[in-house]
C-alpha cells in the first residue's frame, strides 16, 4: 500500500466514502468508494468498466402497451388460480390467448 494510495483513501473516506465489503477482484485487498468510483486501497485498481451498446437498451425497453399487456397477464394469471368455476377458467384462458397473439403481433412489428 503506498502512501498516494493510503492519503486518497482517507479522504475519500473523510468526504464521506464508504469501506465495500468486497474485496478487490484484482489483489483481494481493502476497497472505498464514493459517488460509484471504487478504489482498492492496496493496488489502486478499479473495476472495469463495460460499455452496454445503446441497441441493447433500446430493445429491452418495452412500449406502454406491451407494459399494459404484461400487466394483464399477470392479473389474469392471478385470476386463473384463484377461479373454481371450470366454465370461467376456460374464459380466463382464452382471455390469456387473446393477450398472448396481441404480444406476439406486437413483437413481429418491431
């Protein structure tokens, strides 16, 4: 551990970083960090940083619809469990169907 090492850390420290309970993926050795920078107080590594492409992030985002959608399932799904009735089971069941091709439609259009 140098002393550049030892004096960033303290006052990183004294500003208000925290210590991490995980070790440094590098040495094993004592970790700060403050405002998401980490800093390993005995070799001065951080974590690397991997960029997620913008295509990912925008395809993992859903549209209002497909939220609502989602949100139906879950409430009929819930539904489903909860009814006796085999007569209302089957509707509930086609109701699922029905949400299941919209989702799916609105998959194919992307």
């Amino acid at each position: 551990m140098t002393e550049d090492l030892t004096r960033k850390a303290a006052e990183m420290l004294l500003n208000g970083a925290t210590l991490l309970s995980d070790p440094c993926p590098y040495c094993k050795g004592v970790r700060v960090m403050k405002d998401g920078h980490a800093l390993c107080i005995s070799c001065g590594r951080e974590p690397e940083k991997k960029q997620v492409p913008q295509k990912d992030i925008q395809q993992s985002k859903k549209s209002p619809l497909e939220e609502t959608l989602d949100k139906k399932m879950l409430d009929l799904s819930k539904e489903l469990e909860q009814e006796k009735d085999h007569e209302k089971q089957q509707k509930i069941l086609k109701s699922i169907n029905s949400v299941l091709e919209t989702i799916e439609k609105i998959k194919g259009k992307q």
